[in-house]
C-alpha cells in the first residue's frame, strides 16, 4: 500500500542568536586593569614612604633592646604564675586528702564512744572483771562476753585508724611546708621589672610620637588603596562570571536552536531521500527492462562489418543503427594502410609457418603479391583485439566472418545470461528500496503530525501568558 507524501516546503531561515560581545567585555577588563596599575604605583610609592619614615637608629636599637627585655620579664611572670599554681594546686589537692581520710576515720569511730585503743582496753578490762568477780547473772556474763568479743575486733579496726590519723598529720605538714613555699615565691621584683620597662617603652614612644603618626597615616592609606584595589578586582571578576553565564545561556539557545532545527528538518530530510530513493528505483527498472549490448559484441559486429559491409545481421534490419553507423564510419574513414614490401608474405597465426622473403617466383608468389597489396589496419587491430587469425587474402574473410559469428553468439548468449542475472539483482534492490520508501513515509507522517502539535503549542502559548497576566491584574485589583 503506498502512501501519499504531501509536498514538504524547505525550512526557512534559522532564528538568529546574537553571540555575547568578547570585545566590550575586554574593553572593560582593560579600562579597570588600567585603573589597578595607577593604583598599584600609588601602593609602591607609600611602601617606599613607610619604609623610609622610621625613628632614628638609637630609639629604634634602645627600643628592640627593651622589647627583648619586656618579653623576658613576661616569660619569668609567666613561670611564676605557673609555680604559684602549682603549689596551690598541690595544697588543694593535699588537703581534698586529708579530708577524705577523717571522714573514714569518722564513720569508723560514730557508733563508739571510744577515741583510741587505750579507752578500749580499758573497757574490755572493766568486764572482764566483772566476769571474775561472780556478781554477773548468767545472761549479764554472756552478754559481757559477747561485748568483749566486739571490743576486741574494734580494738583491731582501731590499729588501722592511728595508721591512718599519723598520714593525715603527715599530710598537714606538707601543707604547711608548701604554702611556706608560696610565700617565697614572689612577682613583686618581676613586676617592678616590667613597669619600669613599659615606663621606657612609653617615653621612646612620646618621643617619636610623629614619626608613627606619620607611619599610621601611610599605613591607612595603604591600606584603603588596597580595598580600592580589591573591589577593582571583584569588579573584573563579576564581568567575567557574568559573560561567562551569558556565553553559557548562548551555548544553550544555539544547542536548542539546533535541536529545534533539526526537529523542524527532519520531514523535509527524510522527504529528499525517499525522492533520492524513488528516482533510484525508477532508474533501476529503466534499466533491467533494456537489454544493451556488450562492448565485446559491438566490437565482433564492427569487425564483421569491416570484413563485410553489406553484411546484415539476424537481430537487425538494414537501416539498424548499428549497421549505418558502422557503415557510415568504415565509408568515412580514410583507411590507412600498411605497405608490405613485394616479396613479404603473410604469415598464418594458427600454422606458425614462415614465408621466406627470396621464395621463387611463381604463380603462388604472384597471387601473394597481388593479395597483399594492401592490408586495413584498423582490421589487424580489431581481429588482434578479438584474439582472431587476421586472413592471408580477401577469400579468407568467409572463414574469418564466421568465426566471429561463432563468438558474436557465444557472446549474445553470455550477455543475455548476465542480463537476466543483473535483472533479478536490480529487482531484489527495487523491492528492498520499496519497503524503505515505505517507511520512510511513515516517519514523515509521524514528523510532520509532530510539527503540527509544536505549532499549535507554540500558539497556544502566547494566549496562556495573556490569560495568567489577566487574573494577576484582576487579583491585584
């Protein structure tokens, strides 16, 4: 089934996309650069003014000297606030000790009213002699008996705290030792020290007050040329970012614009080569349905026809293209030929056999020498083209005709066969080309169906925006 293609017009000129403007962009960046040099020569001016507005070479020498000296004096500060620390650190950390040490002696010893071992023998000697005495009851001895077993363990428990009350008064002595070790650490001479320098320092200071007044108000400057300078250069930084994003965007709508392109070309492509693909069908059938002859079968029937120009040939008539045409040449052309000397003979290709040039005369000789009088070159050409004996004389040319008869058939017959071959070639070729014309057409009916729905949105899109900017303005009213 064929499908019917409408015409498909060539696409119309490409939407123009102006490129970003690299020259106003470089004149910019060359009008701020040009700016931060005047600056930068304004910088190394105030650079060489601040290096040479010193104070003179003793209060600068005197001043280092008791720079040197301050840093010394608050390194030994330092140290000695460190060795205070350390010792208070040590003092605390001594008596959260002893602390800890009373309050287990204390839960030791609350259930008792008993200060050391001696109350507790003492005690425990009391009711024994009770015991020996015999006053006791019974349940009084027992009970005595069983307080006596107590006494004793704590008796024991008791040895323990008196070892331990001796480490807590070992302990208080260390406090004592340490905290007299505070007293001789002292930062009033190191402090004396560093007044006194500060003192120095301030009057040197005083003294070139306007020297460094001066150095300050270089210093500011400076400094607000280099601000200036670094807003310069974000400046030519944004220029840049900024046409970097506009040849980006541009990038983007040549992509887009070549996508869209495209899209819009492809019918109009896919149309050309299906009419490519038709006209090579169409000229493919011209082809199988006409026979041509070969030019090895052209070249057999010129040479008959130059042996035998009346010659009439089976396939055609006698006003034959070919025949008047070969005719009209042979009759035309000016034969050239090819003078023998009178005793040369010629010589047969098939026999291979040699004429000598002193043979008798004779009447075979005489026959000879009338027969080659003359000999056509452009036959011994064609004939020698053809691979075929060229004749010893005119009634020769019988044999030599049919013999190219043999080969004019054998050629027909090569010819029609490679005719025939070519033809069912070329009418597989049609068919497979048909069936890509056919979809060819299809997917130019898919492409021009999709140009439509582009078209109609692209229209409808207009009207939307207009109808969205109606309700904003009704909202806002």
């Amino acid at each position: 089934m064929s499908i019917e293609i409408p015409e498909i017009e060539a696409p119309k000129a490409r939407k123009f996309i102006k490129q970003p403007d690299v020259g106003a962009k470089n004149k910019q960046i060359a009008t701020l650069n040009d700016q931060i040099k005047k600056i930068e020569s304004q910088i190394t001016l105030l650079t060489s003014q601040f290096e040479s507005t010193t104070a003179s070479k003793e209060d600068t020498a005197k001043r280092q000297e008791l720079t040197t000296e301050l840093r010394s004096v608050i390194q030994s500060q330092n140290e000695i606030k460190d060795k205070k620390q350390s010792i208070n650190e040590q003092i605390r950390s001594t008596d959260q000790i002893i602390k800890k040490k009373i309050a287990e002696i204390t839960s030791k010893t609350s259930k008792y009213n008993f200060k050391n071992v001696e109350d507790i023998e003492k005690k425990i000697k009391k009711l024994e002699n009770e015991i020996e005495s015999g006053s006791l009851m019974l349940v009084e001895e027992k009970k005595a008996l069983k307080e006596i077993t107590a006494l004793n363990k704590l008796k024991k428990d008791f040895a323990g705290i008196e070892e331990i009350q001796k480490s807590i008064d070992a302990d208080k002595a260390k406090i004592a030792d340490l905290r007299s070790s505070l007293s001789s650490v002292s930062n009033k001479e190191a402090q004396a020290k560093f007044e006194q320098i500060t003192k120095d320092l301030a009057e040197i200071t005083s003294k070139n007050d306007a020297i460094y007044k001066k150095r300050d108000e270089i210093y500011n400057k400076r400094k607000a040329l280099n601000n200036e300078k670094f807003e310069l250069l974000k400046q030519i930084r944004k220029i840049r970012d900024d046409f970097d994003a506009k040849f980006k965007k541009f990038k983007q709508d040549m992509d887009n614009e070549r996508k869209k392109r495209q899209e819009d070309e492809k019918a109009y492509e896919l149309s050309l080569e299906r009419k490519d693909l038709l006209q090579e069908i169409e000229d493919l059938e011209k082809f199988s349905n006409v026979s041509d002859s070969s030019e090895q079968v052209e070249n057999i029937k010129r040479t008959i026809l130059l042996l035998d120009p009346k010659f009439q040939f089976e396939d055609e008539n006698k006003s034959s293209p070919l025949s008047l045409k070969n005719s009209s040449s042979v009759d035309n052309k000016k034969v050239e030929e090819i003078k023998l000397p009178e005793n040369a003979e010629i010589i047969k290709k098939e026999k291979e056999e040699f004429f000598s040039a002193t043979a008798p005369k004779g009447k075979k000789g005489k026959k000879n020498k009338k027969a080659n009088k003359g000999v056509n070159s452009a036959l011994v050409t064609q004939l020698s083209l053809l691979n075929v004996s060229i004749p010893e004389s005119e009634d020769k040319y019988p044999e030599t005709i049919e013999t190219l008869k043999e080969k004019l058939e054998a050629e027909k017959k090569a010819d029609a066969l490679k005719f025939e071959e070519t033809k069912k070639a070329n009418e597989k070729k049609v068919a497979a080309l048909k069936e890509k014309v056919e979809e060819l057409g299809k997917q130019i009916l898919e492409e021009l169906a999709k140009e439509k729905e582009r078209a109609e949105a692209k229209k409808a899109a207009p009207q939307e925006e207009t109808e969205e900017a109606t309700e904003e303005a009704t909202e806002e009213a």
